[in-house]
C-alpha cells in the first residue's frame, strides 16, 4: 500500500468523528455517507466495516439501509446529488439550495415526505474528477429550522463532506487507474472535443483540416496520456478532467 493510502487511513476516523460531531451540535445528528454512488458496497472503515455500523447513527436503528445494493437508484437525495454540486437542504417534501433551481424543483420528494420520523436533511454533493460522485446526508428526526441551519453552516459541511469522501477514495486506490495525466496538446484535446461531440474521425478531420490518420494518431495519443482503452473512455475521462467541457460532451 502507498504511503498516501496508509496516510489516508490515518486520518479517516477524525474525519467520520467530525462529521458526526457536526451534526450532533446543529441538530442533523443522524448521518450517511457515501463515497462512490456507483458502487454497491457501503462506505467502510480499513477493516472493512461499514461506518453505519460503527460510527454514523441513523434515523431507524433497526433498518440496515447500506445492505440495499439498489438504494442509489431510487433514493431522490441521491438523484439530487448526482445533479447539482453545491449543497442543498431537505424541508417539508422539497429540496432547496442557496439559488432557485430548476435541477432541484424537479426530484420527486414524496418517498421522504412519507417517511415516518424524517424530519429534515442537508446534503452535500462531493463531485471528484473521473466522474467520481460521493454525497454526505445530515438529517433529523423532526423539523428543526433546517434553512437557517443551511444558510449558517452549509459551506463548512460541504468543506468536510469534500475532506471525508475525497481522503476515503484516495485511501482505497479510487478510482483505479486515476493518474497524473501528461499534458494534452491543443490538437488532441481539439480532436477529443469533437469526438465527443458525436463527430466521426472524417467529420473531424474536415472540420480540423487534418487526414483521418493524423486526427486517429491525436486520439491514439491522447488516450495513452489519459489512461484510457478505447474512444469512448477517452472522452469520459476528459471530460471528467475537464477537458471536454459540457457543451461539447
């Protein structure tokens, strides 16, 4: 194991202990957190122990949510999270953030509104390059004037949701083959852009004004730099890199 993995295990619990802390001392003290939204298996400590288990309390004692492989998929919080990047609050069947947003106005809530003994929630998205998506959830068990909780301490727990779920995905080796990429020339990341557009290699060589092998040797070459097999992993981490901007992906 690599001394920053070894390191990054280190620091974990005081970082799990001050999330829980927090929301012991602004009235969410019930937490859940997780570090991959695309993986089925629970946020857990070296040993392997989920921290639902062992450090973060939750709403219903009883229910053993980390063991549902399928709670990513229909959980409107975490629909939430996989859609805006800033922190947003839980209140009476609705999700705000500090702007309107039309991202937030259109998650169905009703699965939390019906839930008995939930009261309010504020969670922070944590979205790392790679397309790598972690969120940390402080909730309650009744209402508790979750809007000025958020407008006073968003910021602060977005800050140690981002501390807690980057340091555990680092300490795990996440994602796997996450490198320091070479630095793309401006002809690859230009031909990286298009291919991500939907254009073909002739499409982008008229585009470019360059033959179908120079604008293939561009995209060969720059998947060599990023890590990637293949075009279209390619274009997912460029794009998680931000070298594809979303217009253009």
């Amino acid at each position: 194991m690599a001394d920053h993995q070894v390191q990054g295990w280190a620091e974990l619990p005081a970082l799990v202990a001050g999330v829980q802390a927090i929301g012991d001392r602004i009235g969410l003290p019930f937490i859940a957190a997780q570090a991959d939204l695309g993986d089925p298996e629970p946020m857990a400590d070296e040993s392997g122990r989920p921290y639902a288990e062992t450090s973060f309390r939750w709403i219903d004692p009883g229910h053993a949510y980390w063991r549902d492989r399928k709670l990513a998929l229909h959980i409107a919080f975490l629909t939430a999270a996989r859609l805006v990047a800033e922190p947003f609050y839980y209140s009476d069947g609705q999700l705000r953030t500090w702007r309107p947003t039309r991202l937030l106005e259109a998650v169905d809530c009703e699965q939390a509104k019906n839930t008995a003994n939930f009261g309010e929630a504020i969670v922070a998205p944590v979205h790392l390059p790679r397309g790598l998506v972690g969120a940390v959830f402080w909730c309650s068990r009744e209402p508790v004037g979750v809007a000025e909780i958020f407008a006073e301490h968003a910021g602060h727990l977005h800050s140690l949701a981002v501390k807690l779920v980057a340091t555990h995905n680092e300490a795990r080796g996440r994602p796997r083959n996450a490198t320091v990429p070479q630095t793309l020339t401006r002809r690859e990341v230009q031909c990286l852009r298009w291919a991500a557009a939907g254009k073909t290699d002739g499409e982008i060589g008229i585009i470019l004004s360059l033959s179908v092998s120079t604008v293939r040797f561009h995209l060969r070459n720059a998947a060599g730099k990023l890590g990637a097999t293949g075009r279209a992993q390619s274009i997912q981490i460029a794009a998680g890199l931000g070298f594809v901007g979303a217009r253009a992906a």
